[in-house]
C-alpha cells in the first residue's frame, strides 16, 4: 500500500475562512435558519478575529424565552 500524506495548507485555510465567499454562505444558513423560525429573529454576518462568523438573535423577551424553553433555533438548525 502507497502512504498518503495529507498537509494542510494553514494560509488558504485561512484565507478562505475570511473570504467573502465564506460570509455569503454563512448569511445563507442563517437566513434560511430564519426563515423556519416564526417572530421577529434577525441575522448578522461579520468578520471578526479568526473567522467570518453568522447569528441568528432575537432581542424580544417572549421569544427568548421561548428559545430558552423549547430549543426553537436549535431545531432549526437540523
């Protein structure tokens, strides 16, 4: 059997995780999060120190709650 060597490249990876290209897919998931979520949740996409990094939040108290007491984004997610 022949050895195979897998090395990754750390500056494409790197790169690629601050791409716009990678924004552009993580606002997709979140607004299709969204869209399975009833009320007034919102999304965020935004570059930070290592990553490009999506939110969905909702600043209304009832959902919150309800997030907190039923899992409602997290269902969305699967």
């Amino acid at each position: 059997m022949s050895r195979f060597r897998f090395e990754l490249n750390s500056k494409g990876v790197n790169e690629l995780l601050h791409s716009s290209e990678m924004v552009d897919v993580l606002q997709s998931y979140a607004s299709d999060i969204q869209s399975r979520v009833n009320g007034t949740y919102q999304t965020d996409t935004k570059q930070m120190g290592t990553r490009a990094v999506a939110s969905v939040f909702t600043e209304d108290p009832k959902e919150i709650a309800d997030n907190f007491d039923n899992n409602t984004l997290w269902r969305a997610v699967r």
